[in-house]
C-alpha cells in the first residue's frame, strides 16, 4: 500500500459514502428539494453532499481504527480462531443490544418490540451479504472480521444518531446510516483489491 494508493482509497470513499447519503437524502425528502426551483435543489444538495462527506470521514476514521485493533486483538489472542469466535459472540451482543436498548429507550406504550427488530435485522443481512463476498474474494479467515466491521463497527459511528430521539424518529437516521454502509463496504471491499500483488489476480 503506497500513498497514491491511500489517497484513491480516502477521496473514493469520501465522494461515495456522500453521494450515498445524499441520494438517501433526497429521495427520502423530494418535497423539500424539488419544490422550490433549480437553485433551492443545488444548495440543498450540496448542503446534503457536505453533511453526508462529514459523516464518510466517521466511517474512515472507523475503518483505519479496526484495522488497528483487529492486530492488537490477533497478539492479544494469539489464535484467528479464537478472535473469530469473540468477534461473533460482539455481534450477537450488539443484535441484541440494537433491538432492545432502542425499544427500551424509545419505544410508546403501544408499540411492541418487534417493531424495533427490522432495522437491525436488515443490518445484519446486509452485512453477511457484503461479509461473504469479502470472503470470497480473499479467505474463509475473512468472514467474521468483515461480519463484526460491518455490523459492529457500523453500529458504533451510528451511535450517535440512534441515541438522539429527534434523530431516531426521522429521515436523519436512514440519512447517517447511507454514507456509513456505503463507505465501509467500499472500504472493505477494495482495501485487499490495493494491497494485492500486481501478479496476483
């Protein structure tokens, strides 16, 4: 990995995970920015395209942190079996967590907690999906690790907009979860595509 090769990967995932976002943006609030002329929807858009590269920058900052403590934790362990298996019992704990510290946080008197289970449930097939493909592409070894980024680490840079109620009952909480799924696949998907060996297919 050379530093042609980290700026490729910086500036694509930041145009990416904020074109994601603003798409999102958009099409979840069409009303507001094709209602009032071609110069309201450009500095709509734009204003769109600036918050949802801010929040491209968390799921940088996030990714390059997990690479970091994904070696640590392979020293501490000392075993990729044994790390595979703390990292699928993190994901069952955030599942969990995901479903029921939301329901207890925000849920009314007349809803139930299965309403609270999509969400999470969608994640975690999205995950899966974006995990085996990373594993085809590269190792058996690779699935849990990319499970656990996907799904762990994409619930923690959302924290903060699943922890705000106004955030949690709107369009803003679809709106930050676009360019963080969007850049962490991407980043996920092409970080072993950079670091391959040219001879190598």
């Amino acid at each position: 990995m050379n530093s042609r090769k980290l700026v490729y990967l910086f500036f694509t995932t930041l145009v990416i995970g904020a074109a994601a976002g603003t798409i999102t943006g958009v099409l979840l609030d069409t009303e507001t920015y094709f209602s009032g002329g071609f110069l309201n929807f450009l500095f709509g858009t734009l204003w769109m395209f600036g918050i949802c590269a801010a929040i491209s920058l968390v799921a940088q900052m996030g990714f390059f942190a997990y690479l970091t403590f994904h070696r640590l934790a392979l020293g501490l362990f000392k075993s990729v079996r044994l790390w595979n298996w703390v990292q699928a019992v993190l994901v069952v704990f955030v599942f969990f967590d995901l479903i029921y510290l939301r329901y207890i946080a925000f849920a009314s008197e007349d809803e139930t907690l299965w309403g609270y289970m999509v969400m999470p449930v969608l994640l975690l097939v999205f995950s899966l999906i974006v995990a085996y493909q990373k594993q085809k592409e590269t190792n058996k070894e690779t699935f849990l690790s990319a499970l656990f980024f996907m799904y762990v680490i994409t619930t923690i840079e959302w924290i903060p907009a699943l922890t705000v109620n106004a955030v949690n009952e709107s369009k803003w909480l679809w709106i930050y979860l676009a360019p963080l799924l969007t850049a962490n696949t991407w980043q996920l998907l092409t970080l072993h595509r950079l670091t391959r060996e040219p001879n190598k297919k």
